[in-house]
C-alpha cells in the first residue's frame, strides 16, 4: 500500500472492463497489451484518454522484448508498435527506460521446448537451434524490456 493511494482490485479482460467509478491518475499495463487483439487495443487506449484517466493521467507501460519469438518469425508485438499506437492516440511519452532482465534458456526443459514449438508452429528442432542461436553466449541472456510512462 501507498500512502494517499486507495486501491480496488477488479478481474476482467480489458475488453469487458467498464472503467471505474470515478477516473483514476495512472493505469499500469505491464506485459498485457500485446496480448489484446489490434482493435480492441485501440477502443482500450481511447477509453483510457476520454473516459477513465484523469486530466494529466498517466499509463505505465512495461512491453518484454521477445528474441526468440523473432527468431522463430512469430508475429509478435513489439514497444515500437505500441508508442505509435499511444501516439496515435494522442498521448506524449514522459519518460522512457530500459530494464535489463537475466533470462537463460540455454539448457531448456522438455515441456518449454514443446511450448515454443506449440505457440509458434515450428519443430522441436527449429526451437531448440533457435535457442541455441539466441541465448549461446552470457552477454545474450541479458534482455531488455522497455518501460515507458506516457501522459495525456
Ligand atoms: C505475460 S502475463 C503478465 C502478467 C503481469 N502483468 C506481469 O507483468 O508479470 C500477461 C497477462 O495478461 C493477461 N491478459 C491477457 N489478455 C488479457 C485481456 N484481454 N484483458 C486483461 N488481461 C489480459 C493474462 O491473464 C496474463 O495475466
């Protein structure tokens, strides 16, 4: 808890999602949007900028990067896509800031491998050289996410 911050918890889908009873300073959206179909996105972030923040709001954004998906050739959203979506919609980046983040997949269990291969369409084999390619070296463990505040 912060002080001065009250705080409600609500589960639905950002497409059911009404807003909330009164508008709110900052809504935070880490690893979500890419996971929301482009245009239910779009009536997301406006509803964010007309109804549910206010005045000066902010969204915080976190979006991962994904060098495997790539690899893979997995359509995937990117940061770049969601900045000239927010902007799209009128609202101004404030700060940017990239957070390192250690993520080793060299030596991956049976059950992720399966999984990659499931969510992408490719071979076990295509995974695991994909793997093999994007996490061979230390210095390529390190990822980077992007965090971004925007206003409106
Ligand atoms: C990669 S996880 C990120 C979880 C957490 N926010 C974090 O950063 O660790 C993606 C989350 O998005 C949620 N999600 C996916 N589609 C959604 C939607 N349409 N509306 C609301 N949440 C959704 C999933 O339930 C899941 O918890």
């Amino acid at each position: 808890m912060f002080p001065g911050v009250d705080s409600t918890v609500v589960q639905c889908t950002i497409e059911s999602w009404r807003g909330l009873d009164h508008q709110v300073d900052v809504v935070m959206l880490f690893n979500v949007v890419g996971n929301v179909r482009p245009a239910d996105r779009k009536v997301l972030y406006h509803k964010l900028m007309i109804d549910y923040l206010t005045d000066g709001g902010m969204v915080v954004t976190c979006v991962q990067s994904r060098p495997l998906q790539k690899l893979l050739k997995v359509p995937a959203f990117d940061n770049d896509d969601l900045l000239a979506e927010m902007s799209t919609e009128g609202f101004y980046i404030v700060l940017e800031r990239d957070i390192h983040v250690y993520r080793d997949l060299s030596n991956p269990s049976e059950e992720i491998v399966r999984l990659f291969a499931m969510a992408s369409g490719n071979s076990s084999e295509e995974v695991l050289s994909a793997i093999d390619l994007t996490f061979a070296q230390p210095d390529q463990r390190v990822v980077i996410n992007k965090l971004t505040i925007f206003a409106k």
